[in-house]
C-alpha cells in the first residue's frame, strides 16, 4: 500500500505509473476488507463477534467520509492546490505513515514473538 501510494504521489505527468498506482490502492482494499472479517472469530471471543464486526463496519465508513476532508486537510497543510496534480500530494505522505504503521506492526510482534 506504502508503494502504491508513492507510485501515485510521485507518477506527475506519467499516466501508465498513475494508473499503476491507483490499480495497487484500489485492488488490496477489496482483498483485505474479507480477509479482516474472516479472521474474526480468530482475533475476537464469540459473545463480542457482533460489537467487533460492527465497529470494522463503522470504521470502513468513517474512513470513506473522511478520506477526502483528510486529504484537503493534507494539501492545505502542504501548501498544495486542490486542483491539478497538487490533488496527489497527500499520497506519499500516506505512503510515509502507512510505512512507519507497519514499523509499529513489525516491532510489537516481533516483542511479542520474543516473550
């Protein structure tokens, strides 16, 4: 997702690494949203499968509400325009922060894993 990101927030004129990009956001996404809810009743005990699944439910909806007051945010921030290519500019900041989520991941697992 880090990759997509930057492929996309760095693509400028280049259609076909734009395209690239937006495929590799777009794909994991439709992948991941079953996977989450299939392991489930691995990562949650039975009496709380209904709090769980409805909370991943309202968490998939806040984002897709929010993404886009975030990524004005991200440009005003930036001092990028909300038109034209200054639109991609909030990519690789996403690609920064999806990379240093997956540190956090790797280094509490691997913590984990030692004890």
């Amino acid at each position: 997702m880090a990759l997509a990101n930057f492929l996309f927030g760095f693509a400028g004129d280049n259609y076909w690494l734009m395209v690239l990009g937006l495929l590799l956001i777009g794909f994991p996404l439709q992948l991941v949203s079953p996977l989450i809810f299939n392991l489930l009743p691995d990562l949650a005990p039975a009496d709380r499968q209904p709090l769980v699944t409805s909370l991943c439910l309202i968490g998939f909806n806040f984002g897709s509400f929010f993404s886009p007051t975030i990524a004005e945010w991200t440009n005003h921030l930036t001092g990028k325009p909300m038109s034209g290519m200054g639109l991609a500019a909030p990519f690789p900041i996403y690609g920064v922060v999806l990379l240093l989520i997956a540190l956090i991941i790797f280094l509490a697992t691997r913590r984990h894993a030692t004890k």
